[in-house]
C-alpha cells in the first residue's frame, strides 16, 4: 500500500487538521468529539442542516459545509458511521433557533446512529426532522442497508435544501424540499477498481484488470452483476437506463446530470462519460436544464463513476443556482 499518509490508525484527524489549516474563514473543525462546523454557526433564525458518515468519501460531507450548503458535518471513521455524541453537539452547535434538518444516507449504523442523536437533541428541545437520501436504483435491502442506499444524490439534496434554508424557510419547508429532491433523484455506480481502506492495507474486494462492478456501492459493496469489461458508451448505457425507467424520466423533463468520480477516475474521462450520457438522453428529448461533474461522493482510490440525474422544477432550479460557499462548491458570491 502506498498512501500519503503518517500513520493508518490517524488518517481522520490528520485530515480534519489539514481542513482547519486550509479553510480557516470558512468553517472550523472540532476534534473531541471530531465536528467540521461553519464559521459563522449557529446563524440566528435560520434552519440548520447536519449530516455525516464514514470518512473516505471526500468531499462529502466536510467540503459541503459553509454559506448555502450545510452548517455542520460529523466525519467517522473511515467507512464507518459516526457515533450519536459528535451528531449531538454538531446539531447543537448550529441550532440558531429555527430547528435542524438531519440529511442521513441510508445505511444502517448512519440512520441508528442520526435517529438517536436527534432523540437526544429533542430531550433537549431541540426541533428535529431528519430527510433519509436513498437515491441508488441498483441494489435493494443489501448487508449495508434495509431499502436503497444514499449516494451521489446527497450532494444535490444538501445544496438545494441548502439554499432553501439560507433564504429563510422554516424547517418543515426546508425538509419538504430536501424530500422533494430525494423523491426525483436517482443513481447508480460503476467500479474499475477496488479501494484500499488504509488500516486494511489491501483492496476491499478482488476485481480483475478485465472486469467491472456494474452497480457498486460507495464502501465497495456488491453491485448488480459483474461483467467483462466494455467501451464507455456501453457502460453508461447499463448505468443510465435502470435510472431512467426507475423514476420514470420521460420526453421533455427537465434534469440535472450529476456525473461522479470515485476517486481515483481522472476528469478527462468523467467528461466522456458525461459526454456519452447527454447523448442517450438526448435520444430521448430529455434536457439537460444543469450539469455537475466532479469527484464529489469517493470512495477512497476507487477507480469508477457513478451517474446521478434529477427531475428538476423552477423551484429546484432556483436553488440549485443560488449562492454557495464551501470547500467543494462555490458559485454566485
């Protein structure tokens, strides 16, 4: 294993070290219990908006955290749900007195472990919703989960819902929405490669150099099938049509393309991929109204993609363009 790191068992707060370092004007990092926090939480009067999981998937969470996105994020060990305590204090941390919205991928630990936190945050009367994402089409009620899992479509619902709180909706409206996105949103991943979780030392799974894992999950789990491996076109094409007949998409909708790196796919090739996927829809007469394209939701050095794509509204539209300020996303300030 070759790693850019001191040591395999201090991987998470070395990292959240190097966050405080290189944001300081922008969000400040906690380390006992280790919380990633906006500079400015909590802000008076306005929603806050948590959310957290295992390390290993950066930017996500942490890099979503400042104005327009979320207040605060709860980073655990890698590939491992944080616990209740550091969820607590991050809610409380960014509670300005309108209530906070938990966005909670689905799996297991995650949703125990948020449904916890906020039955302690409630004892405290805190007001609580939590909005569960469950966007992947390609696997249901897997080891990790009980339903869908939570994947590339987080990013969406964090910034919209984002948006939505930053111009002054009340918690039920900002959950409202945040479950708007995740009703309208769905996604599905490919692997070329395995990932090395550091303190493992080894790929998480073995793959070999002519095979794909058509449906993967973000900490490398199962997928739908695996099969030989084949040029882009064909590959998006087995990732972008279960996504479209899940919702439906139809003719004339208008979508965002979210197309996803893994970690360890350059850019180069995710704008192929992006490239190949407007084609199909194109056949289709389904517009692309937004486009995102980036590694955003990784699974460590995991070499693949994962295509995400939501119906949009005006309203969504109008938020997904709205100001935002974070380490990952900054546009329109």
């Amino acid at each position: 294993m070759k790693k850019l790191i001191r040591d395999p068992q201090t991987v998470v707060a070395d990292a959240l070290a190097g966050v405080a370092q290189a944001h300081p004007g922008l969000l400040r990092v906690q380390g006992d219990p280790p919380i990633i926090v906006r500079a400015d939480a909590p802000v008076r009067g306005k929603v806050g908006l948590v959310s957290g999981g295992g390390s290993g998937h950066e930017p996500l969470h942490g890099g979503f955290v400042g104005y327009g996105m979320l207040d605060a994020a709860v980073p655990g060990a890698v590939f491992t749900s944080p616990t209740p305590d550091p969820i607590l204090e991050a809610t409380k941390a960014v509670d300005g007195g309108a209530g906070v919205l938990h966005i909670v991928k689905n799996y297991t630990g995650d949703v125990l472990n948020f449904e916890t936190a906020a039955d302690l945050a409630a004892a405290e009367d805190l007001q609580i919703e939590t909005v569960v994402v469950d966007d992947d089409v390609a696997v249901k009620d897997s080891l990790y989960t009980a339903g869908r899992r939570g994947v590339a479509g987080t990013v969406l619902i964090e910034k919209i819902a984002g948006a939505a709180a930053e111009r002054g909706d009340d918690l039920a409206a900002v959950a409202a929405i945040a479950r708007r996105v995740n009703g309208n949103v769905r996604s599905m991943g490919v692997a070329v490669t395995a990932p090395v979780v550091p303190h493992a030392g080894t790929p998480s799974f073995d793959i070999s150099d002519h095979e794909i894992e058509i449906g993967i999950g973000i900490h490398g789990e199962p997928g739908r099938e695996r099969i030989e491996w084949e040029p882009v076109d064909g590959i998006v094409r087995r990732l972008l049509e279960p996504i479209l007949e899940d919702l439906p998409f139809t003719s004339s909708d208008d979508v965002l393309l979210f197309v996803n790196g893994m970690g360890g796919t350059p850019l180069l090739e995710l704008y192929i991929v992006f490239d190949a996927a407007a084609q199909l829809l194109g056949d289709r007469n389904i517009h692309i109204a937004r486009s995102l394209v980036g590694s955003y939701v990784t699974s460590l050095d995991m070499q693949g993609c994962s295509i995400t794509l939501l119906k949009l509204d005006d309203e969504m539209k109008a938020l997904w363009d709205a100001p935002v300020q974070t380490a990952a996303l900054r546009w329109g300030r």
